[in-house]
C-alpha cells in the first residue's frame, strides 16, 4: 500500500514555507521551555522568582504538551501527513491550559501586569494559525 495519492496534488510552496516557519517557532518554544525549566529560581530578580514560585507543576506540564507536541507536529506538517492535525489540535489547547492559569490562579494573576498579557495572546493565535494551516492542507487534500 502507498502513502502517496498519485491523483492528489502537491502542496504549493507557501505552505511548505509556512510549515517550516511553523517548526522554527515550535523548535523555539521548546527552547524557551528548557530555559525555563533549567534556570535555578534563586538567580532570578524578585518579580520573577515570585512568578516562577506562583506557577503550577500542571501549567508547566502543559506548557511541556504545547511545544514538545507541537514540534513533532509541525515536523509532520513539513512531511505533509495528516496526523499534524490531532497533535497541533493538542497543542492548541495544551497552550490554552498553560496560559489559563495567568487567569486562574490569584498568586500567578497578582504578578503579572495587564501588558503582559499581551505575549500569550500572541502565542495563542500563532498557534491557531499553525493549526488552521494544518487543517486547510487536509482540506485540500495536501496532507497524506
């Protein structure tokens, strides 16, 4: 059995390039998490260790979901197959989890300024774009 549809047509080069964009985000995500689960609290300023001290395992543990899933995800979106959907679905809403403790927990919300909570917001839509683009390739029959 083949992977390939010999009738389906390749994907156009922008979305190839999105894809790609897509992965260096991700792969910058997982960069980003790793520093922020090395880095020794007690280096930190005062407002920031507070921040860190006032963040829950569970919301780390998404945060871990987010780009790690997203990443493979995304790899799978340049490689064109269709399992970039689910798993870019999961990591959409794994960064809705992560970021829903800035709303739900009193310690973490006291920290953070209202113009912080511009940066998540970007990092949510991001990611929703990334997933949307794994969608239309499904759609239009791009993804095998």
């Amino acid at each position: 059995m083949s992977d390939t549809d010999p009738g389906a047509a390749p994907p156009p080069a922008w979305f190839r390039i999105l894809a790609v964009l897509a992965a260096l985000w991700e792969a910058f995500g997982c960069f980003m998490y790793l520093s922020q689960v090395t880095v020794d609290p007690a280096t930190l300023p005062l407002d920031q260790r507070a921040t860190w001290n006032a963040t829950p395992a569970w919301s780390i543990g998404a945060y871990a979901i987010a780009v790690w899933v997203g990443l493979v995800g995304a790899v799978l979106l340049i490689l064109v197959r269709r399992q970039s959907v689910p798993l870019l679905f999961v990591s959409l809403l794994a960064v809705a989890v992560q970021f829903s403790a800035l709303i739900v927990v009193p310690d973490l919300s006291g920290n953070i300024s209202s113009d912080m909570l511009l940066l998540p917001v970007v990092i949510f839509l991001v990611c929703y774009g990334i997933f949307h683009l794994a969608l239309l390739g499904k759609k239009r029959g791009w993804l095998r």
